[in-house]
C-alpha cells in the first residue's frame, strides 16, 4: 500500500502509534454521536429498561478491511480489536492488553499504524483498514513476512501481526534509519518472547532491500 | 549416512520454523480464536478484597441487562464432583487444596473469582459484568513478605529438608568469607497471549475445550478430575501457545469456571481474561528472601555454602521449587547447607516461571560467588575454574557432559572480557560508567515420555503426530529437523501434527525436556520406519530381493526424499509410493513410544551470560550494550529456533534484573501495577545486540541425538551477570531486584 501522508512525529503522540491523547479526542467524539438519539441518553441515565434501549443500542458502519467494503450495524462500544476477531473473523489481530499498552493489535488504517484496541469500530466509518491478513498478495507473502521468517522474528507469534505491521509503518514513517532508531520505534509492541534482536534485523533487512511496502 | 553421527555434521543449513508462515499470516489459531458456532461470553468479576467472606452478593440488575444468559456465584454453581470427593479440579503444586471456585464464600487473595457472568456478546457481558455487586466480612490479610517471615516453614514432604554435606554452616569459621541477603520480588510470566478457553459441553459428560495449557495431557487430567468424566470424553486442543513460561503448567480456576458455565448455559463459552487477572489469579514467580555465605581458603578455593531461601505461598497450597539445590552442585565444595521455607501469603498460588527457582537461586549464588572473587582479588571467572566441579559432588556421580570451562572462555573472548578491570568504576566514557559482569546457569537434563506415530504416504509425505504443543521454542520445526536427518526428506515434505490429546501422548511443555523427550521419540519412530521400508524392500518381488541377496538392512539403504536405493549401487531404487503400493498399503504407519532410562551419570545443561552495560550516575539510568550468551545443551539440534529460544531467555532475564516487580498496597492487599504500563517488561529499546554461542558437543548419553535442554538455562544466570556488571561499573552493590535507577542512585 502506497505511503499517503508523513506520520507525526510518534514522541509528540505519545508513543509510536495512536495514542491515548487520540483515544481522548475519539472518545469526546463519540459522546457527541451518542448524544443524538435522546432515547438512548434518557433511558442510560435513568437506568431504566435496558432492554429496550439494546434495541437503540446499534449504528450503521461502513469500513473497507483488507480490501473488502462490510456494511455493518454494531454497538458504538465496539473496539475496532473486537470487532475484528469476534465479528470479522479475523483473529491475526492479536489482543494482548485492551488498553494500548503492548501494540499486539496494530493495524493499519489508511496505511498508518493504529491500536485496533484503542480505535472505537464506529470512528472507522470511510476508512481503509488493512490487518496482518491482508498483507499477502495471495500466495506471496509481504517483504516483512518473508523477513520475519528468514530472521526468525518470533516465537509464540502471538506479538508477531502487532511487530510485523509496526515495522511496515516504521518504515513508511522514514523511522528505520539505524538500528537504534529501529528499536525506539518499535517500543511500542512489546514481545515477551524476546524476539526483539531478530525483529530489528528483519525490518533493517527489509529496508535495506527498498521495496515499496 | 550414519545415523548415529548425523549431528556431528559440522554445518548444516539451519531450517526456518516450520509454522513460521502461519504465524506471519495471522493463519495460526490460538485458544480464544477457534471459530465455534453459536459461543457465548464470559467474564470473571473477583473479590475486591485480599481476606474475608462474601457477606452478600447482588447479581438481579446483572441478570436483567441486555443479552445476559447467566450468572455464576457460589449460591449457584453447579456442583462440582471433584470438590465433593476432595479429588483435585486442578492438580496441587506440592501440598494443600487447589482453590475451588464458586465453592463457597471465603476469600482468600484479592481479584479472587467470586462470579461468572455470561452474556451473547462480549460487549455486553463486560458491561453487566460491571452491575454485580457484592458485600464483604473483611478479615485481616497478610501480602507482606518481609512482614511474616517469622511464619516461615518447611514445606510438607521429604524433597525440601534441610540438606547438608560436610559440616554446617562451616562458611562462619572459613578464613575468608562472606554473608549476605539477597531479595528478588514477585514477577508474572505475562505471556502476550491472555489467558483464554472456548468449552463446548458435547454432551451431559463429554467436554471439549479449547484452552491455554502447555500441556494437553495434564488439562485433560484436571478436567477429568473435575468434572468427574472418563478421560476419553474430554478433548483439549492447544495447538499453539502466545508464550506461557510456566503459566499455564496448570489448569486455573477460570478454565474450570469457564467449563461451569458453558455448562449451564449449554452452549460453548468463550472466556479470555483481562491482563489485569493475569496479575492476580494464574500465579507468578514468588518473592524470595535469601541468605547466602560463602567460605574460602585466601588463594579461592571454596570450603562452604550456605544457601537459604524463604518464597510466599498462597494460604490454601505449598508452592515450592528448587531455589537453593544449585549451590549443592555447581561448585566443588565439602560443606554445604540448604534451607528451604514458606510464608503463606493472602494471593494466588505460584506457578514456575521460566528458569524457576534455579533462577532466583542463582542471582543469590552467582552475586555471591561475585563479591567473594572480588574480596579474594580474583577474576571471576578464575574463582570458578578454581572451583570447577569435575564431578557431581552432590550426588557422586560423574557428569554425562559438561563444558562449561568452554563455555567461559567462548563468552569472555566474545564479550571482550580482557577489557574488563577486576577494579570498579575504571572505565568511563563521558558521563557514563562501563561494567562487564558474567553469571554461571546449570538446569537439569531431563528426559521423559512421549509417544509418536510417524504416518509415510504414497505421496512421499512424512506425518508427525503427538500431542505436545509448542509456546514458542519450536517443537514442531525440532521434530521435523530430526526426522528430515533421519529420513533424507527435505522438511517440506514433513508435517507435524500437535497439541490435541486426539493424538499419541507427548509431554508437557516444561522443564527444559522436550527436545530431549520427543525429539528421541521421532527419532525413534524415524528409525523403527526405516527398518520397516528395509522389512518391505527385502520381500520377495522387491528390486532389492535378488537369487544372491535376499535381505537389506538398513544400513545397506540410503533413504531420501522419493524412495530408498542401495547405498553400493545407487541404480538399485524403489520410489516409497510403488513399494507402499506393491505391499498394498495405503501409507506406512508407525507407533513408537520412547523413554529415558536410568544413568549412572548427572546431567546438566550449562549456560555463562556476559553483559557490558553503561551506567549513568546522575540519573541512575542503565543502558546494556551488549550480551553474550553461551551455552552447553549438548548437540543444538535446531540452531535457528535454538538461537532465539536463548536470546528470549537472555532478554527475560534483563526483566528480572532491571524492572520486573510486582507493587502491592498491603493496605489493601491488591497489586498498584497490575498493567502492561506499570509492570515494566524490556521493550524493544531496552535490548542490545545479543550474541548467541553454543558448544554444541554431543552428551553421549541424554538421548540419541546428544542433547541437552535450553529453554531454563536461557535465563538462569542473567540477573547476576547484570548485576555483577552493575558492581564493575559503579562500585555499588545491589542485591535486591530489579535494579531500577532509584537503588542505583542511592546506593
Ligand atoms: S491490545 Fe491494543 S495495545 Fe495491547
Ligand atoms: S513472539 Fe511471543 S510475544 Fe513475541
């Protein structure tokens, strides 16, 4: 996927990816979207039938992942991590901490690198959001997985969608300079394996080679 | 080729990971992510204090909020059969009951589970999850270790009595010694993959789950036991595991809740905990309170130890592990004591975490064993080879291998030791102060059990199959390097097939054991495959079976990756699909059940860690700039997964030397940092460039490829290398973990 615009700079946002300081702007976003049906506010507040207010409970969402447009009805509490795996299928995102502190459920939206588990699923409304699973081109893998393989990046593999998704971006971002460079912005997907050293030799291998990614 | 030798080949194209592809995909499935029709959710809500009863528990507006199937508490679960007749739901540690949840209304460590809330969607059932409200009859709780120690006992049973060789605590009267207090806090595995089960009730008595366990054969025990069903009705898959090391060596009482429920609502529930519960309710490396003295004659020799060990426990089990029986053999040394104690502490019970108590053990033993060299004005690494233990001196017997005497001298060149000055704070670039430490790791070379059934199909496919699983190390892509070796078969054509208790039994994922253990079975099973092609090459019809020559041995065979052929006329071939055919098989199966045997040898792995670290002593900051590991496991077997099994291990250990601690508010009896943000594990920046280096010399007699275990000795000597470097960069000695910049600074 194309490079579309430079990422901030990761040490203003807080961290390499999106941050808390973007989750705070979606969520006052949200309430404001929240706020529209009064049927919903009215019966939250008084705590009255909840059953009736389920029914209220769904918005519409139309979001492109991994090239497919899915015309969605969903719950505006909805993460974009959990709707991924538990309504989508898509399970390679990975769930390691549901607060944004460990980067296994990293995805791209609109070709930046983004904390599925810190997006709300209604905010992806237009979007493009492309998950470790659409990163091959049918049989060929993407440069970084082949990378990741060849270094042996891994072990469980658990980290390793959120690490080979990050690198991608660390890339595209132009923060894949040195090796150094490479591990500060990598820090924000955590491997308890302890594949760091093979995960900076895979993306430096991959940038070496000078592949569009 | 002869088998026997196959690994001393001295460079062999190490084999990418064999599930490497799924795992880069998103294509390889963990527990939580099976895709199973129709599956409910669940959530655990726990105790929001450390000691009591539940005086009251209000789950009506939980019950009435949206999509809620049910609520689980005491006052309604479903009786359990295991907790009635006192058999175990989840196996017991070493003494004591296992906690049995939902089964009445003690509390016993905070966040313990007191409801299960089921709900159709995951959204909602955390939501209701939040509507339970109970009341509690607090009782006084104890977290603090420091605080009990004066409780501190034996643990039941005769493995964990004081020891002692020679004469006792002889360290007091040695001409040179030293007496010290090491502490190491609690630490959590923290797996990145949460703790998750999908269970799908079959049936009134058949079960099957999908779960996070390093062993599929031991979950099926439990849950047996549980649930009072025949082992055969319960099915545990696992195939692959986001790490573990050591956290899911049993089953918690969130997998049997899990299975409660799905009970209840007779259909499958989903149940992945938060990583706030991975904190509080699936163990952790206990807290340890070390005593270590040392005793020495002026030119370092040493004449006694003295290890001592106090670790919590929880109030319902004795949590134990070997923390103090590395100082009964890693040094040649007459006089040994070791004492071994627990403290019941208001918490969940421990589970071994990587290294287990060998690890802590040895940041006490190997600090020690620094400061000693340091008073005696020796290297330390002259101090142990002074010490070198040529045999085992705790049980008498010979060491099947040990080259741990290279495994110093591959180290240090590499590190660059001879810059090292026994001197502290004589190296300084700019504001920073350089250090080199090293630290010694021994772990046992076990073997056990397992059972493989290798599957040779006509279309020149090779199948493994056995239920062990693989958290990361890389079972599968071990299997299919010894069996490629074996059969002349590129890997491609093998497949591995695992983690179900479907199929022939494997051990659990633990102890450094299951190279050694399944990997002698696949070799095995390879063998026994290759005399039976030799049986069938031999049969009359066969282009082997001649007027002169009637029967082929294996030996007389080369197998490779389509057919076997005479190794003294290689004209002389018959492809595996034609011979299967010509004996009317559809594939060639095989069954092998292997085993270690009894030696009249001790067999230990050997690891020595060097670490070159930067400190920075305005700030107190610790940058490493390098580490060097070495290891003796014996013949490397898969060096590509090996290399990044140690380099796990290393990293894990600069964890456990410079941040890893659990925070309790005893007020409350609750972990502060209970999260990925408070609980510091390394991050990418905090790793430098580590160097791997294997001996990689065979140990004639652990298995049949020569191998030792890894996994443990990967970690063990870590922390003492860092802090030893620490003590050569600063001067400062610090012997309570982590190392963080506040104890630099004010040491
Ligand atoms: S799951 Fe999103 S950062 Fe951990
Ligand atoms: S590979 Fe296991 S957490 Fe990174």
């Amino acid at each position: 996927m194309p490079h579309k615009k430079p990422a901030p700079n990761p040490n203003e946002e807080g961290g390499p990816a999106q941050g808390r300081r973007d989750f705070l702007k979606q969520s006052s976003l949200l309430a404001a979207i929240a706020a529209m049906p009064p049927l919903l506010v009215k019966a939250a507040d008084a705590q009255l039938d909840e059953k009736a207010a389920a029914y209220f409970e769904k918005l519409p969402l139309s979001v492109e992942v991994n090239g497919v447009t899915h015309r969605l009805s969903i719950e505006p509490r909805t993460t974009l991590l959990d709707l991924l795996r538990e309504q989508l299928a898509l399970t390679g995102t990975k769930k390691g901490c549901d607060h944004g502190q460990c980067g296994a459920c990293t995805v791209h939206v609109d070709g930046q690198r983004v904390l599925s588990c810190l997006s709300l699923a209604v905010m992806q409304e237009g979007k493009k959001v492309t998950t470790i699973e659409g990163l091959a081109n049918g049989e060929n893998l993407h440069p970084m997985q082949e990378a990741f393989i060849k270094h042996d990046g891994f072990q469980c593999g658990y980290c390793t969608p959120g690490q080979i998704m990050s690198g991608i971006a660390c890339i595209r971002e132009g923060h894949a300079g040195s090796d150094d460079e490479i591990r500060e912005y990598m820090s924000g997907n955590i491997c308890r394996c302890g594949a760091y050293p093979n995960i900076v030799k895979a993306i430096a291998d991959v940038k070496k080679g000078g592949q569009r990614i | 080729m002869d088998q026997h030798h196959f690994f001393d080949a001295p460079e062999r194209d190490p084999i990418d990971r064999v599930d490497g592809r799924a795992k880069v995909t998103g294509g390889a499935t963990y527990s939580a992510e099976y895709k199973i029709q129709n599956t409910a959710y669940g959530f655990l809500v726990g105790s929001t204090v450390a000691k009591g009863r539940i005086k009251a528990i209000d789950t009506k507006s939980a019950e009435r909020a949206p999509g809620v199937l049910a609520v689980i508490t005491h006052l309604n679960a479903p009786k359990i059969p295991g907790y009635q007749t006192g058999k175990d739901p989840s196996k017991p540690q070493t003494g004591g009951q296992p906690l049995r949840v939902f089964y009445n209304d003690e509390i016993f460590y905070y966040d313990q589970p007191i409801a299960l809330v089921i709900a159709d969607t995951y959204e909602r059932v955390l939501h209701a999850a939040k509507l339970v409200k109970a009341q509690f009859e607090k009782a006084a709780h104890q977290t603090d270790m420091e605080a009990n120690l004066a409780k501190a006992k034996i643990p039941t049973g005769p493995r964990f009595e004081d020891y002692k060789r020679g004469e006792l605590d002889a360290y007091k009267n040695a001409p040179v010694k030293l007496e010290q207090q090491y502490n190491h806090p609690v630490e959590v595995h923290n797996p990145m993959e949460l703790g998750s089960i999908i269970a799908r009730w079959e049936g009134a008595d058949k079960v099957t789950v999908y779960t996070k366990t390093q062993g599929v054969g031991s979950t099926q025990n439990s849950i047996r036991d549980a649930f009072g069903l025949k082992a055969e009705n319960v099915t545990v898959h696992a195939e692959h595991i986001g790490g573990a090391f050591g956290m899911a060596l049993r089953t918690w009482p969130y997998e049997i809740a899990a299975i409660m429920g799905a009970q209840k609502i007779g259909r499958p529930l989903k149940l992945m905990l938060h990583r706030e519960q991975m904190f509080t309710n699936v163990g952790y490396r206990p807290e340890t309170v070390q005593k270590i003295g040392l005793g020495a004659t002026a030119d370092g020799k040493l004449t006694a130890i003295t290890h001592e060990a106090t670790a919590n426990t929880s109030p319902y089990e004795e949590f134990t592990e070997a923390t103090v029986n590395i100082s009964r053999f890693l040094y040649a040394c007459s006089n040994v004591t070791t004492r071994y104690r627990l403290v019941p502490l208001n918490v969940c019970t421990p589970i071994w975490m990587r290294g287990p108590g060998e690890a802590t053990g040895c940041f006490a033993l190997e600090s020690a064993m620094d400061e000693l060299a340091f008073a005696l004005n020796l290297d330390p690494i002259e101090f142990r080879i002074r010490n070198h233990a040529d045999t085992d001196p705790e049980r008498n017997l010979p060491w099947s291998s040990k080259f741990l005497k290279e495994c110093y001298e591959l180290g240090s060149d590499r590190i660059g030791w001879k810059d090292r000055k026994l001197q502290p704070r004589a190296r300084q670039e700019g504001d920073w102060l350089v250090g080199y430490g090293m630290g010694t790791g021994s772990f046992g070379a076990f073997r056990g059990s397992a059972t493989v059934k290798a599957i040779l199909q006509r279309d020149n496919k090779l199948v493994l199959q056995c239920s062990v699983n693989d958290m990361g190390p890389g079972t599968a892509t071990m299997m299919t390097t010894i069996a490629s070796e074996q059969m002349g078969m590129p890997p491609k054509q093998i497949a591995v097939q695992m983690g179900s208790t479907g199929l022939p039994p494997g051990p659990t994922q633990g102890g450094s054991m299951v190279t050694s253990t399944v990997g002698a079975a696949v070799h095995d099973v390879c063998a026994a495959l290759k005399e039976q092609l030799a049986a069938l090459a031999s049969k009359e019809g066969s282009p082997f079976h001649t007027a002169n020559v009637h029967e082929v041995k294996v030996d007389d065979l080369v197998f490779s990756e389509t057919g076997l052929s005479l190794k003294r006329d290689g004209s002389v071939k018959i492809s595996y699909a034609d011979l299967l055919q010509r004996n009317s098989l559809p594939a060639l199966e095989l069954t092998k059940e292997s085993r270690g045997q009894n030696q009249p040898y001790s067999s230990y792995s050997y690891s020595v860690h060097f670490v070159k670290l930067r400190v920075h002593p305005p700030t107190g900051r610790i940058k490493i700039d390098h580490i060097v590991s070495c290891a003796d496991a014996g013949t490397i077997v898969s060096p590509k997964t090996a290399e990044s099994q140690m380099i796990g291990g290393a990293v894990g250990g600069v964890g456990m030397a410079l941040m890893e601690a659990v925070v309790m508010d005893h007020r409350f009896g609750r972990p502060i940092n209970n999260n990925l943000a408070d609980y510091h594990v390394p991050v990418n920046a905090d790793i430098p460039k580590v160097d791997v280096l294997f001996v990689n010399k065979k140990d004639p007699y652990t298995n049949p490829m020569g191998s030792k275990g890894l996994g443990e000795i990967a970690i063990i000597g870590v922390a003492p290398a860092v802090a030893n470097a620490v003590f050569n960069a600063t001067g400062k000695r610090i012997r309570s973990l982590p190392i963080t910049p506040d104890k630099v600074m004010e040491a």
